[in-house]
C-alpha cells in the first residue's frame, strides 16, 4: 500500500493535449517530507499503430542533443525507484526516501519503433523536498504563554497532522491540527528538546531546547557529618536548590550573613557556633530561604564553678547549700567530694545542722560523656564555742617543791579560744599554758581554766595540785609541865611539816639513837635521863633534825629545896632547869601539831 500524501498541494492539473499523442501528470509541483514517499501521477496515448520502444522517467537538467539518461539506471535512484504503472498509458512512479539532493523536475519519456515517435513530458514535475524546523524562543520564564510552531518551507495540507516530541516522548496529549504547540503558563517540567514530525511520517525535526527559567524552591540544608556534632569537629554545611538559572547562595547564622556559595565550612566548631543556620538562594527570577537546621555542638564541662550561699561565718548548726555549677552540652553529672571522698551526687549538696565535723576542703565534679572537670576546693570552716575543755599537768606524777611545773588548757573551739586560768576562785594568769618554775607549797590548790570565744564558754574541771617536800619546822615538844623530877613519866613529840606526812622518825640522845617513833616516852625517868635530846623526821623526799632539847630531872631533895627557897627559876650556867633550849607543848605548839597531821 502506497502511504497516503497529505502533504502535496495541488497547484493544478497540467496536461498535454494533442490527436493521438498526450502525456498528463496529475501533479506538476510536488512539495515532500524529508525521507518520504512521492508518487508522481502520470498517463500518457500514443497514436495506434506505434509500438512503445523504451518507457522511462528522467531529470533536469535535458542536456540539449544527449539521450536522457533513466532514472532507473542512475545508482542514486535505482532502490528507491518503483514503476508503478503498465506500459500503455500508466507511467506513475514512486521515489522513496527523497532527499534534498531529490529536488528536480522529473519528466516522462518514451520512444516508439518508429521515426520521431519519441515523447518528452515537459515541463515535467517539479519535486521539491522540505524538512521541519521547530521555532522556540529561547528562554521562558515559567508561568509564560510559549508557542512553539513546526515550521517547513511547502505549504503543507490542511489535513496535515503535527505530532510533537519533548525528549524524544511523543506528547500524546497533544495532536494539535495546525503546526502550533500552545503551552499556556509554561511549566519547569515542560522544559526539554522538542521536535515535530507528521502524522504518517517517519521523518523528525531536529530539536530545540526549551529552556525554562524558574526562581530557587526545593531549598534545604544537609549537614556532615550527621551525626552528633563534638567542639573540634570540622562541619560542612550543604545548601541545595532547585533553580533556573543556578541560583546565588548566603548563609545564614542566627540572623547574621555569614558566607555564601553552596558549601559553608566550620573548621573546628565550638559551642559559639550552636545557632541556627538557613540558606538563601536568589536568581533573577525570585529567593527562598531553607528551613532552619540547628547545630548542637556537643563539649565537655567547664566553668565549673562551686558556691556557697552564705557568706561570712558559718556556725555549728546552720544550714549550709552548696552550689555547683557548669557549663557543658549535653547537662553534666555532678559529684561531690569531702577530702577525696565521694558524698553525694546532683547540683546541689544540703548540709543542715551543719557541725565541725563539715569542715574540710569540698569540691564538685562535674562530667558528661565527653569529659570531666573538677571546681577549685572550698573550705568549710565551721565554727563552734569551746569544748573538751580540760587541763593537764606536767610534768604527770608527783610534784615536788622546786620543781617546774606547766598546767596546759586543752580546748576544742573554732576560731581558738582566750584561755584564763583561776586558782580557786581567783583569776592567776592567762594563755593555754600556765607555767609555775620553783614550785612551792603555797601553790597547792585547785585550779581550773576558761576557754572562751565569740560562740561560747566553758569551764574546765578542776585539778589540784598537791606540791610534796621533806619534813622542815621540825621540833621536840615534851608533854606536861613544870619540873620534870626524878619518877616522872615523860613523853617527847618530835612535830614536822612535811608532805607527805612523815612517818619515820629518830630520836637521839647526845647523838645515840634511842627510838624510832613519833613519841619518845620515859616512864620512871631518872637523873640519867637528863641530857640533849633531838628527833630527826624523815619523808620520802627527805629529812630534818629538830634542835636539841635539854632534859634536866632534879632529884627529889632539889625540888624540895626550891620549895623551901621559894624559887620556881633559877638561872645559871644557861640551863633552862626543867626545860633546857626547848619548851613545854605549849597551846600553840599543839595547835601546829595538829595541822602537821592534817596535812597529808
Ligand atoms: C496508474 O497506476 C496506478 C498504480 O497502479 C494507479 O494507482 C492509478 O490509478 C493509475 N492511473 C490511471 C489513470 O489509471
Ligand atoms: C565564644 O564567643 C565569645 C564571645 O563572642 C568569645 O569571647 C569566646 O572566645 C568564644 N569562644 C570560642 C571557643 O570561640
Ligand atoms: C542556704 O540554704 C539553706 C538551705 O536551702 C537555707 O536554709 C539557708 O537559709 C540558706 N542561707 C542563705 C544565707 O541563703
Ligand atoms: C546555683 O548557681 C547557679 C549559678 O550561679 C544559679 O543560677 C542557681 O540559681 C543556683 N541554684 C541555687 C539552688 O542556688
Ligand atoms: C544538730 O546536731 C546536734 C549535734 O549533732 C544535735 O545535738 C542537735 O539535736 C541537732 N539539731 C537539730 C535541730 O537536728
Ligand atoms: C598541751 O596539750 C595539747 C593537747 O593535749 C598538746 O597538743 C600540746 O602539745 C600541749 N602543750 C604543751 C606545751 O605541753
Ligand atoms: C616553822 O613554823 C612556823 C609556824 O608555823 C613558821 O612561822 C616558820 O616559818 C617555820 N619555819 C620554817 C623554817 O619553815
Ligand atoms: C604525857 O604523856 C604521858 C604518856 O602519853 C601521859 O601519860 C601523860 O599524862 C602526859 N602528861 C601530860 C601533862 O599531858
Ligand atoms: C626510817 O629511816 C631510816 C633512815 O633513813 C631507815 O633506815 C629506816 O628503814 C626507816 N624506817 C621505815 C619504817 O621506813
């Protein structure tokens, strides 16, 4: 089947006309699409009698003289060439795949067997051969009205339908009649090649761009790495866009422009950078900003700060808070420390009723998954009135007269306490160390010391001090009175002062030992008793002769005598009679005595 022929306009019949001979062709111009078919009507008579020698077609130019060469037998023409009619009347032909290099007038031939019965159909057919050519404008901006038109240089039929290609897709929607391609309010996806063929044929058109221009969308940012982001790391941040022509790219931190191009780089991030970051992409044809991506830069504690919320003093029993605070992301742990010894976690440490056992260096740390940092110590120094207060004494065991001796006041307080010392009730010294050099009896007593401070006071319990020496005032009293006579019982008492109280004593007469007790007694005494006597009193720290005493007896006859003279004393030769150098126990010398026992 000979596809149809929609493009040949028929401009009109031209015919040869004559008796008997006549050639006809139904089209004399015939416009063809590149690489179509043309057929080329023809019919010609010849008077009766003739014979048809050779019957063939030919082309422009006739070389005047020359037998014209048949198409058939030209290599250019001969597969494409098809006879289509008999050999009588019909000389109808088809060309295929015309070409441009096709565009001739084509004539008819034939010669008979006789004499000048030859034939040449002039003028002949005129081929002309066009292509399509699809005319655009070159840039449209989207929502525009662009027309696109399929142009070829015949004028083609009315029934000529266009098919038109964007990329090589026929757009099947569209089979505009006429050569036009309307796209109302142009759209970026009708952006592409088209080209335009005819129905029927195979033939397309080269293709034109079109090119359509659109403001920036699609606009977002991706940040590498993705994951979490650490102090340190180096961050790129992606700004993609959707836009024609290529779009222009700001960046954006906070509300601040900071760089453009469509890599914006962090080298080394740090916490300042956590901000909010958009980007901005501008063409011609509008802008539009991304959403907002925020970096969350992740570091470790610092600034770890620890506080207390009191100042000034604080006293047993307040209530104290401790406050450690850091700057970190993500939020840090927080630990605390009393010395190096973990108390408690959170940020804040309570510490009510607070007391001296509190005091010592504290200090928090702090630490998320990235590091740990420890705050500077702070002391707590908890203030208390005094306490324990007690006295000790130096040297511990026995004291003894001449020794030295330090009374030393212990004290808990905080801040340390004004220490004063009293002996008995009365206020002897101050200082936490009351010395005594050379002690002495006289400072036997109680003694006891007062600490004191802004918070407080107290009392110590009483020591005493109980000072030792040997026996000293050591002296021989003889119980009774008057003359000793011959007969009499006579008792000495060797009395001392000593500490602790003698125990052993001596007596001596005229340094001959006679008896070891407090007591001498002479029961019956005789003359030759009479004599010196002294006692020695002796303690662990030492011992003491009395002075000697003269005991004079008298005989009976010498008491008699002084009776009868009248005398009760008589002095001579420095003998005290009765009582020589020492005395009776008078009341006084008792009353000495017996403080001698009372001290210990
Ligand atoms: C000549 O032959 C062709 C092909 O066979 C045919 O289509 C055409 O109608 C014929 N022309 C005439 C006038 O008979
Ligand atoms: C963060 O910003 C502050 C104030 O702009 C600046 O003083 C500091 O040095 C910055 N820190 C870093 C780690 O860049
Ligand atoms: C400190 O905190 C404790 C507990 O919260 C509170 O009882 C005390 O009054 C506070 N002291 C000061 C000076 O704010
Ligand atoms: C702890 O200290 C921080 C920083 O100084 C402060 O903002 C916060 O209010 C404090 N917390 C308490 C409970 O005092
Ligand atoms: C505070 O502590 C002291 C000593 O531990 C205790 O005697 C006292 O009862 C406590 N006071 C309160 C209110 O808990
Ligand atoms: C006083 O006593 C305290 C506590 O017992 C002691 O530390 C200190 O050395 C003593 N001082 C003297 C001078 O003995
Ligand atoms: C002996 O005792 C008396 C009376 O108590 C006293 O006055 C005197 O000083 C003492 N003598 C000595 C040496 O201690
Ligand atoms: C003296 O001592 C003796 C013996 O203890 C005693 O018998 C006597 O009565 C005493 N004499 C006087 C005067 O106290
Ligand atoms: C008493 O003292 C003397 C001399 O120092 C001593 O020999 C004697 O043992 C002492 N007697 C007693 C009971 O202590």
């Amino acid at each position: 089947m000979a596809p149809p022929l929609p493009l040949i306009f028929l401009l009109m019949i031209y015919g040869v006309s004559s008796a008997d001979w006549g050639l006809s062709y139904s089209h004399s111009h015939i416009c063809a699409l590149k690489d179509s078919s043309v057929i080329m009507s023809c019919t010609y008579t010849y008077p009766t009698g003739y014979q048809i020698m050779k019957a063939f077609w030919t082309k422009s130019p006739i070389k005047v003289g020359e037998e014209h060469p048949d198409l058939s037998e030209d290599p250019e023409y001969s597969q494409r060439l098809q006879y289509l009619g008999d050999k009588h009347q019909n000389c109808t032909i088809r060309l295929s795949h015309v070409t441009q290099k096709d565009a001739h007038q084509y004539y008819f031939r034939f010669t008979t067997d006789k004499p000048g019965g030859t034939w040449l159909g002039t003028p002949g057919v005129t081929l002309t051969v066009t292509d399509l050519q699809v005319e655009s404008p070159e840039r449209v901006t989207e929502g525009d009205s662009v027309r696109l038109t399929c142009k070829s240089s015949c004028t083609l039929t009315d029934r000529a339908t266009f098919i038109w290609y964007r990329n090589s897709q026929p757009l099947t929607e569209r089979r505009d009649t006429n050569n036009e391609l309307l796209l109302q309010s142009v759209r970026r996806e009708d952006a592409g090649r088209y080209s335009c063929a005819l129905h029927g044929h195979t033939y397309i058109s080269p293709a034109v761009h079109l090119n359509v221009m659109y403001p920036p969308r699609s606009i977002s940012v991706s940040i590498s790495p993705s994951g979490e982001i650490v102090e340190g790391d180096s961050v790129t941040l992606s700004c993609s866009s959707d836009s024609n022509p290529p779009a222009e790219i700001s960046w954006f931190k906070g509300g601040t422009l900071v760089g453009s191009g469509r890599i914006y780089s962090i080298s080394k991030i740090s916490s300042n950078d956590s901000r909010e970051y958009k980007c901005k992409s501008i063409n011609e044809h509008g802008e539009k900003y991304s959403d907002a991506v925020t970096l969350n830069v992740m570091y470790s504690p610092r600034s770890v700060l620890l506080s207390i919320n009191r100042s000034g003093e604080i006293v047993e029993g307040d209530s104290v808070t401790l406050n450690c605070s850091s700057d970190s992301n993500p939020p840090a742990e927080i630990s605390w420390f009393k010395g190096g010894t973990f108390v408690g976690s959170g940020r804040i440490y309570s510490i009510s009723n607070i007391s001296s056992d509190h005091s010592a260096e504290y200090k928090c740390k702090s630490i998320n998954e990235y590091g740990a940092k420890y705050s500077d110590v702070v002391s707590l120094n908890v203030m208390h009135p005094p306490r324990s207060t007690s006295v000790s004494i130096s040297p511990s065991g026995e004291i003894v007269e001449g020794d030295s001796v330090t009374l030393n006041c212990s004290s808990d307080s905080n801040p340390p306490a004004e220490i004063s010392w009293f002996k008995g009730g009365t206020f002897v010294g101050s200082g936490r160390i009351y010395s005594i050099s050379k002690i002495s009896s006289d400072h036997s007593g109680e003694y006891k010391c007062k600490s004191i401070n802004k918070h407080g006071e107290e009392v110590s319990d009483v020591v005493t001090l109980n000072i030792m020496y040997p026996p000293r005032n050591v002296s021989v009293s003889i119980n009774g009175s008057g003359e000793i006579v011959e007969g009499d019982s006579v008792t000495l008492i060797c009395s001392s002062d000593s500490n602790p109280p003698a125990l052993n004593f001596s007596w001596f007469k005229r340094e001959k030992f006679v008896g070891s007790a407090r007591i001498y007694s002479i029961s019956k005494i005789s003359s030759y008793d009479s004599g010196e006597y002294k006692c020695k009193s002796i303690n662990k720290h030492g011992e003491k002769y009395s002075n000697a005493v003269t005991l004079c007896v008298m005989s009976v006859k010498w008491v008699l005598w002084f009776k009868a003279f009248g005398v009760g004393v008589a002095v001579g030769g420095g003998v005290v009679v009765g009582l020589g150098g020492a005395s009776f126990l008078s009341k006084k010398n008792r009353r000495t005595a017996m403080k001698e026992s009372a001290v210990r």
